[in-house]
C-alpha cells in the first residue's frame, strides 16, 4: 500500500470536514477500547467510536497481559509482560464546526501478577497458552531484535508518557444512520527508544456510522485507514499503512444499565516479520458493561484475542466518563 505523508492526509481530511453539515443525536457509544499489544500500542491504534459528537471528559484504566516468544530468519519478538495504561480524554464540541478531542495515555511495563491466574484459565477451558509455560512465571521480557540489532527494549516497572493524539470528528449526515468522518493526529511525545511513541508524527481516517436498531438497541460501525511514519526507536524501521474495522452494538436493556458487545480488526504496520502471530490480522473481542447514572457512567469489560495474533492474551478494561 502506498504510503502518504501523515499531514497531508489529515489536512484533507479537515477539509472534507468543512464542507459538511454538524449535528448530532444523542447515545453513549461503544466500550472505550484499544490495542495494547506493545509493538502497535504507540502506532495510532484505532478505537471504536461512535459518530456523534459530544462534551465529555472520560479516564479509562486498562490491564494487559502479553506473551510472545516468535523468531524468524529476520526478526526475533520476545514479550512477556502485563501493560497497565491510563488514558486521560476530553471532548469538546463546537456548535457547527466539529469536535475537538485530546487523548493522554500513561503506560506502565511490567513482570506483572497474573501469569498463575491465566495458566488455570487457560487450562479449564481449554484454550491455548502460546507456550507460555516455557517461561518462568510473572518474568519480565520485552525486546525485540532485527538482523540481530535491538529495536526495542522496555524496563520492568517503567512509566512513561505515551503518543498523545488528537482528533477532529465532523457529523456529515444526521438522522438514522449517522455518518461521520473523523481525522487522527498523532504526536511523538512518547519516549521512542523505551517503547512509549513511534518517534515521528503519525495521521489517520476513519468514517463512523451508528446505526439503530430499535429504541433499545444500536450498533456502531468504523472503517479507517492509518498513515504511519517510520518507528524511529533504537533502530529505524520503515511502517506500512494499516487499515482497521470494528462494529459494535448497545443493548439499553435496563434504565441504567447497558450490555456492550464489539469486534476490531486491524492489518500489522510492520514489514513482513515471517512470523504469523505479527503478520496476520489483528482481532479484538470484547465484551461488558456501562451503569450511567445523569451525566456519569462507569463501565467494564473484558477482551480477548480471537485471532491469536497482534493482540493481548487478555485485557481488563475499566472506564468513567462525564458528559457536560
């Protein structure tokens, strides 16, 4: 896929914005979700949003375990951690123009805690381990390695400010459906060498749909596209355009409390590694929660890694928003 410079694909984007009309609906929109797998965590990884806009300021607390030890002729992907991330996001609209929004995550690597628990879970289902039990337990290991020269490699217990992104979302058809375009600006602030950022602005596209079903029950539909620069960490590394794809779906079944369910999907910015589990595509399910009580909610969810492939084994996710 042919790759395009970041601000020019996201000032096209902006103007594709103003020349459509602003309005918006009212719903509480999809679980607050994204990647972690750490090699994608810093590459604008793509969250599921609904297409209206809003006022809200939202902090979302997620826990991850990761484990995978693949090598090929090139590449050599050794990770064996839990990420712990904070992200901190506040959305502004502006009455006939579009919402503004700012995200600031807070990353944490570590050996982590869960390793027992995951060994039982995976056991009494049945599932996979990935060969985790060839690893000693709750032992960290992050570090990636091409032609033999380290490209990245992350500390125990090390916090770090992450890629703050921000975007600009624009209703361009109101009713049922409604459609929207929204534009991604990623900025490196995020310590590259230590796996924080990518080291080099990113942008993206993404059109969003949210479409109902019946009073109680709506579904959100995403589709976008990421233009990556180069990772710029230990080593240089030359990205590919990634496309990503999610729907989900609310049920409103009781006054207060929501049922989530939602699938994303995304293709590897990487080049070609020769290992599977990098170069196939990405899935996310994930399913939860949300209690709203007047402009406040609090939701929960678990997501797992139907693919086995550039996600984590497991993911908790909890989230708190305050609309204005």
């Amino acid at each position: 896929m042919k790759k395009y410079s970041p601000v020019s694909v996201a000032s096209f984007i902006l103007i594709l914005l103003a020349f459509f009309p602003s309005s918006a609906l009212a719903f509480e929109g999809p679980l607050q979700i994204k990647n972690q797998f750490p090699l994608f965590l810093y590459l604008s990884p793509p969250r599921l949003e609904s297409a209206l806009t809003e006022d809200s300021f939202c902090a979302g607390l997620s826990h991850s375990s990761v484990f995978m030890v693949k090598n090929s002729p090139e590449w050599a992907v050794n990770l064996d951690m839990e990420i712990t991330e904070l992200a901190l996001r506040y959305k502004k609209n502006i009455p006939d123009l579009f919402e503004i929004g700012v995200e600031v995550p807070f990353v944490s690597f570590e050996s982590g805690f869960m390793d027992s628990f995951l060994e039982g879970y995976h056991s009494f289902f049945g599932f996979p381990d990935y060969g985790r039990g060839s690893r000693p337990l709750n032992e960290f290991l992050f570090e990636v390695e091409r032609n033999g020269a380290v490209v990245i490699k992350g500390e125990d217990g090390r916090i770090g400010l992450g890629d703050i992104r921000v975007t600009a979302k624009r209703v361009t058809l109101a009713g049922d459906p409604v459609i929207s375009l929204r534009a991604d600006f990623q900025l490196p602030t995020g310590d590259a060498s230590k796996a924080f950022g990518s080291g080099t602005f990113e942008g993206g596209a993404t059109v969003l749909v949210d479409k109902k079903l019946s009073e109680k029950v709506i579904t959100y539909w995403n589709v976008g596209l990421v233009f990556p620069a180069d990772l710029k960490a230990k080593e240089t590394v030359a990205l590919r355009n990634f496309v990503h794809a999610g729907a989900g779906i609310e049920a409103a079944l009781w006054k207060k409390f929501s049922l989530l369910g939602q699938i994303e999907f995304q293709t590897s910015p990487f080049p070609k590694t020769g290992i599977g589990s990098i170069d196939r595509i990405s899935a996310l399910l994930s399913l939860g929660g949300r209690y709203s009580s007047g402009k406040n909610s609090l939701e929960f969810s678990l997501t797992e890694d139907p693919n086995t492939a550039g996600a984590p084994d497991v993911t908790f996710n909890l989230a708190y928003k305050r609309r204005f």
